[in-house]
C-alpha cells in the first residue's frame, strides 16, 4: 500500500528498522522531528529493546553514544548547525576510537544571530573529521542512506 509520509517521519522508521539499542537525542531544528519520531517509535513498542535518553546537551548526546557503542551497543544520534560544533571534540574522538556511531545532520547554516536557511555549512566543519558523509537528494534517499549508513558503519 501506497501513501504520504513526511520526510522526518520516513527517517524515523528507517531508523527504527535498523534496531539501535541506544538512542541520545537533543533537540534542534531541523532534526527535532526524526528524533521525536524515534522516540514515538520506542514509547509505543514499536522499537523494542532500545533506550531513548533525552539528554541535557548536544556534547552529552555524542558522549552517550561514544560510551554505548564502545561497550558494543548500536547506538544513535542527531543534530545540526551549532549543535553539531558544540560536539566538535568528541566527533573527533569518536572517529579516533573507530566507533561506528550513526548521527544524522539536518544540514543548516551556522550564523549569527540565528539562521534556520539550509546550508552546508556545519558539515563542512566536519569535513576533516574522520566520518564518513551520506548526502541525500530527497526524502526517499535520506531514508535507504539511514539504513545503508548502519551497514557502512559496522
């Protein structure tokens, strides 16, 4: 059966099928909605077997995933824009440790004093930092990507 599904949304249950056992979410936009999707997905039963942390930064949603997947534990995250430069020291460790961590980057501008504009600025920023980067075209790309982005990872 065929229907609609908002992108983020699409992304959530790509998410889900691939099973993380930890997932370490802060908000910010524009990837709020894929990690409440998630968050849906494992309130509802959907996703079973999977912690959801709603943690206080986006520094702690990137050390949570560090330590969970270094005891062996498919983990999870998400961020954008300056989220993803508050995580900047530890994106780095976490590549030098060779962890297989999934994060998605809702592509925004990094700007003074706010800018929500799509831009590619803040992965650019990580360019050298020893990650692998899956761009997607469309919604239905972002989705297989999520799913190809697990099996690349491990």
């Amino acid at each position: 059966m065929l229907y609609q599904l908002e992108g983020s949304q699409a992304v959530a249950r790509a998410i889900a099928l691939c099973r993380p056992e930890v997932v370490c979410a802060y908000p910010i936009t524009p990837q709020t909605h894929i990690v409440e999707g998630v968050g849906e997905l494992v309130r509802s039963g959907k996703l079973e077997n999977c912690q959801y942390l709603n943690v206080e930064s986006e520094m702690a949603a990137i050390s949570v995933a560090i330590g969970s997947e270094a005891a062996g534990v498919r983990s999870y995250t998400a961020t954008s824009s300056q989220g993803l430069l508050y995580m900047m020291e530890a994106v780095y460790n976490a590549s030098g440790l060779e962890l297989p961590i999934v994060m998605t980057l809702g592509n925004r501008a990094i700007g003074s004093p706010l800018n929500i504009w799509n831009d590619h600025a803040d992965a650019m920023s990580a360019r050298d930092a020893g990650w692998l980067m899956l761009f997607a075209e469309n919604n239905q790309e972002a989705a297989d990507l999520h799913i190809q982005a697990f099996k690349i990872a491990e």
